[in-house]
C-alpha cells in the first residue's frame, strides 16, 4: 500500500533513500473535570436528549 506513495514522495523530494518511519504512540493528555463542569455537561446532554426536532418539509 505505500509502495506508490514511498516512490512519489522519493520522486517529489529527489531523494532516492527516502524511508518512511513508523511514528510513535502518544500518550493522550490526562483530562480532568470537576465536578460542576461534568453536571454542566450532563445537564446539556439531558436538555439536547428532551428537546425535539423540527420536521423536514419534503420539496
């Protein structure tokens, strides 16, 4: 699958020793909420869930 993007990208940068490296897994940034911020966020969620949606007109 990378064969046609190895040989492009070696052909665009005219480098023939270009290699393409595997990237290294990130941790994911630590997310802390408190304890307002997640009844916020679930207060929303319940008045989104509650509200209804307009009907589509069909044209």
């Amino acid at each position: 699958f990378e064969k046609p993007f190895l040989w492009l990208a070696r052909k665009l940068i005219g480098d023939g020793n270009l290699e393409f490296v595997a990237m290294p897994a990130l941790v994911p940034p630590e997310v802390t909420m408190d304890p307002q911020w997640q009844n916020q966020i679930e207060k929303d969620l319940k008045e989104a869930q509650d509200t209804a949606l307009p009907e589509e007109d069909e044209d």
